[in-house]
C-alpha cells in the first residue's frame, strides 16, 4: 500500500514538472481596441460609438442575400486584437446581415496561427472573437445573438512551416450563423 502511494505521488509531482516547451513565450502586447468611460459605457478607440456617430464599413448587404455576401471571415495581425478597416468593412456586412435576419444567432470563432504557446493562442483566439464580437453588438446586433469561442492554434486554415502569407491566413475569426430552431 505504501508503495503505491509513493508511486502515485510520485507520478503527480513529476507531472507539475515545467518541461522546456512549456515555457510561456515573449509575445508582443495585444492592445484592445475598446475602452471603458467613467460612466460604464464602451468607446472604440478612434471612433466613438455613441448616437450621431457610425463605425466605419458602410458597404451593404442586399436584403434576402446569403450570409456569404457578407463575407464569414476576418484577418488580423500578428498577435493583435485590434480590427483592420477592411474587417471593420466586413463586419459592418455581417451586423447587416444579422439584424436584417433576426431568427439567426452566430458563433464567433478566434483563431491564432502557430507560434507561441497552446495557452497563449487559446487566449489571443478568445480576445478575437471577443473584438468581433464587440464589434457587431456595437452595430446592433443583439449580445445574446452571438457567442464566441477559441481555437487558438488548433484548426488551422493552413498548414504552414513558416511562410509569413501562409501563418496570416490563421490568424483569424470566423463568423458562424445558425438558423432559427425549428419549432421555436
């Protein structure tokens, strides 16, 4: 008996070992595009979200088009957060579509590309598909429409060894709509 108790917590203790690789990497800071006043209201920093004033994208979607023409997906930079004019474009599509089509929820997913950490990747995922989702709340689309999730670096778009155009294509969020439930 107290041998399998000392293997067992021996086995627990080597497993909270810190193994090379799982080291946390330097990474460059993320910047959230979004700010909170003293009253409790969210800013997008450069473009203030209140009544009289527009986020940028005004291109449109036809009535009745299918999400696609709304384009599902958006790029960013290098471990940043912050939305590029183009998906501001894209999303401003997206918020379109979805409110026009209000019996349609959406899933956000954030997407990394390779380097770094699975944690880390998992939490810049999560930060994306939270700027997306800020975003189309900020364009009128109901909170409670869109839920996010992270994949950080474990679906990738491509397969890359370290192409620089190739790693751009995972860093990513996707838009998913779903349909109304039948009978509700």
């Amino acid at each position: 008996m107290r041998v399998t108790l000392t293997l067992i917590a021996a086995v627990l203790a080597l497993s909270a070992c810190n193994m090379p690789n799982d080291t946390p990497q330097a990474s460059a800071p993320v910047t959230d595009p979004y700010v909170s006043t003293a009253g409790g209201n969210v800013v997008y920093r450069g473009d203030v979200n209140v009544a009289g004033n527009r986020l940028p994208g005004a291109d449109t979607v036809a009535l009745g088009a299918d999400f696609a023409a709304a384009g599902a997906t958006v790029y960013f930079a290098e471990a940043e957060t912050s939305l590029s004019e183009e998906a501001r474009t894209t999303l401003s599509r997206q918020a379109q579509w979805l409110v026009q089509n209000a019996g349609f929820t959406a899933v956000v997913e954030g997407h990394a590309d390779e380097p770094g950490t699975r944690e880390f990747n998992l939490a810049l995922g999560a930060r994306r598909a939270t700027s997306v989702q800020e975003y189309l709340v900020a364009k009128g689309v109901e909170a409670g429409r869109i839920r996010t999730v992270s994949f950080g670096k474990e679906r990738p778009a491509s397969i890359c060894a370290s192409e620089a155009s190739c790693l751009a294509r995972n860093r990513r969020a996707v838009t998913v709509v779903a349909p109304p439930a039948a009978g509700v």
